[in-house]
C-alpha cells in the first residue's frame, strides 16, 4: 500500500465564492516525501506445538526495519521546483514563495513546480488546500475524512481574508481539477458519499492520475488582488495527497 502526504503553503483552483479583500503576497510551501526500507532480521517464534497438527497458539516474529527519509528531488514522489518561485531548502525539500505579486490584479502563475511518479505503479494526486476548500467544505463536502491542512490551509488563510478566488489547478488537466471531488481518493470508492463513483485509478482515463514515469505540474491563481499589495501577506500549507489503488480499497484517505 502506498500513500505520500506532502505539507506546505499554497491554493488550489475551484470556482470558489467571491471573495473581498486582503491575500497572499507570500505563501510558503514546504513538502516532504519518506521512503521506508524494510531489513530482515532475526526470526524468534514461540508457541505451543500441537500433536499431530500444524496449529500453533501464538507465534512473535521480530524483525529490524530501516527507516530512511528522501529529499524530495529523489523521492519515489518527487516534487520538482520549475519556476522563480520554488525552490530546495538546505535540506532538500520544495519550498514555494509567492511574492511580487501586482496588486488589483488577477494573477495566474503557471507550471510552479512538478510533481513526478517515480514508483512502481499508478497514483492519484490530489492537493488538499484546507477544511473550508471545494473538496471539504468544513465537513459538509464530498471528501471522506477532515482535511489534512486544516484551518492553516493556504485556502482558509486566503478566505478568511475575503480572497475566497484562489487555488491548485492545473491548465493542462482536462478531467478534473486537482483539489475537486474528483480527484479524492473517495471518487474511486463504490460506496462513498463521494457521487463520482469511478472504477480504477487508471492514467490513460483519468488525468490526475500518474502512471510510473509521468507528471503534471500545478498551476495557481488568485483574482482580485489588493490595490496596496502590502495587505497581501499570508503564509499557510498544502497537502500533496499521492494515493494508489489498494490505499482506496483499504478504505482511506478523503
């Protein structure tokens, strides 16, 4: 079972209701991606043996395990800084500073990092902006479970400034956006509260979803912009959600 959670500062891109005024001059996001290494140790079994079976009362099994973090330029998930505004901290991981935006403006920024699947099988992305985003709705939306970022969500720290019009999408995704019902791990559950109800995680029909090797790299917006852009400083996270099919089966995530 795979699941990657990535924390960091950022919105995503849904028709969200109009907003007022006061924003983001600066979100900075931060993402982290773990790989876990498993070495055998040795086997200590115990239990009471049974005449003339195979059957045992208890059996421990101890084992040593390796546990190793990746930076995120050769983690399994990798995030990739593709524009001015992303980049590697000293300990390797994506940092994003949004900043010298134009004031009284809509601004789009595209391509800002990317993300690529360097694992062995297909995985969802969907990126959790916060409890109050499209896919949440404070609990009252599609999603599943409550949302990672929370009310530190770039989306929540934007709205409760009155910039409800800010977000993740991505130009190049035809399907579905990356932060909507559609991209939860819940679309691909028959039994959901999710109504998207989709088969298989399956990258030649859904394009959120990355086959091993491929990529998509987020875009993000935000409209109406303040005449005086020093009102425009806000700092808050995002959660990259990367997801595979049996964590879907398993019943996880949102």
């Amino acid at each position: 079972m795979w699941v990657w959670h990535q924390g960091t500062s950022e919105h995503g891109r849904t028709a969200h209701a109009v907003g007022g005024r006061r924003c983001v001059q600066r979100l900075s996001k931060t993402m982290q991606r773990r790989k876990y290494l498993a070495a055998l140790g040795s086997l200590a079994a115990g239990g009471a043996a049974m005449t003339g079976t195979g059957a045992f009362s208890r059996t421990s099994a101890t084992r040593s395990v390796s546990i190793e973090a990746s930076g995120d330029s050769t983690a399994q998930l990798r995030l990739k800084p593709d524009s001015d505004y992303a980049t590697y901290n000293s300990d390797g991981l994506l940092t994003l500073e949004l900043e010298n935006l134009n004031g009284n403006a809509d601004v789009e920024i595209t391509d800002v990092f990317t993300i690529v699947n360097q694992g062995d099988r297909p995985v969802g992305i969907f990126i959790d902006e916060g409890s109050q985003s499209y896919a949440f709705q404070n609990g009252n939306g599609p999603a599943e479970e409550a949302s990672e970022a929370g009310s530190d969500g770039m989306y929540n720290q934007l709205a409760n400034d009155g910039f409800n019009q800010n977000g993740w999408f991505d130009d190049d995704i035809s399907t579905e956006d990356i932060n909507g019902p559609k991209a939860l791990p819940s679309a691909y559950r028959a039994s959901s509260t999710n109504s998207t109800n989709r088969p298989s995680l399956d990258p030649s029909a859904y394009d959120h979803v990355l086959g091993v090797g491929e990529s998509l790299s987020p875009d993000w917006y935000i409209f109406d912009t303040p005449e005086n852009p020093s009102d425009l400083d806000v700092t808050g996270k995002i959660v990259v959600l990367a997801y595979s099919q049996d964590y879907v089966d398993a019943g996880k995530g949102p």
